[in-house]
C-alpha cells in the first residue's frame, strides 16, 4: 500500500475484519519494519462510555463510511537539496536526499 493510499483513511469510519470493532481512524504509523497502522477510536456507547483506542495493520480495515467526520488535512511530500553535510541529527546512512512531510491543516 502506498503512502496517499493509508493516509486516505484518516476520518474515515472504519471496522477492523477480524475483531469487527467500529470506529474512526485518527493516526496513520508508518513503522520502520514495513507494517502500515491505523489508530481506530472507537464510537462512544449508549451509556457514554469508550473504550480504548487502538492500532490495527491497515489490512485489516474496511472503510465503511462514504466521507470521513471531517476535512482531511492535506499533506505535501517535499524533498530536500541533495547535501554532502551530515549533522549528528541526521540518521545513519550516507548523506543525500533528506524527504519530509509537512501538515497544512485545514482548522487554523
């Protein structure tokens, strides 16, 4: 699955195939082994009560709502210049392309 593909999730109502638990995917994790999660919160019940949320391999959820419960922030992948410094910030490896996302949330 791709990076646009998981991110589409956020917002959206969500059941997990296997526990059949509902709820809204708030988080995406891309996690360094490969493994793609969503943090489903689950609906509140008839007695105001919530239980926990929790990550599910992005797999295993089916979206089961038409629009998500709210606007989707828009992410932008952006590359940084090529450099040959390194910093003792940067992660292990040889120095070059550094991507990074950035969040333009639409509630300011």
């Amino acid at each position: 699955m791709d990076v646009e593909t998981a991110l589409n999730f956020l917002g959206y109502k969500v059941e997990d195939k296997v526990t059949k638990q509902i709820g809204v995917v708030v988080s995406i994790s891309f996690e360094l082994y490969g493994c793609i999660q969503g943090l489903v919160v689950p609906e509140v019940d008839e007695k105001g009560a919530r239980s926990d949320s929790r990550w599910y391999d992005i797999g295993r959820l089916v979206i089961i709502s038409d629009e998500p419960v709210m606007a989707q922030p828009t992410f932008v992948m952006v590359r940084a210049q090529k450099t040959s410094k390194k910093s003792f910030l940067d992660p292990p490896g040889p120095a070059g392309d550094k991507p990074s996302v950035e969040c333009n949330h639409p509630i300011k």
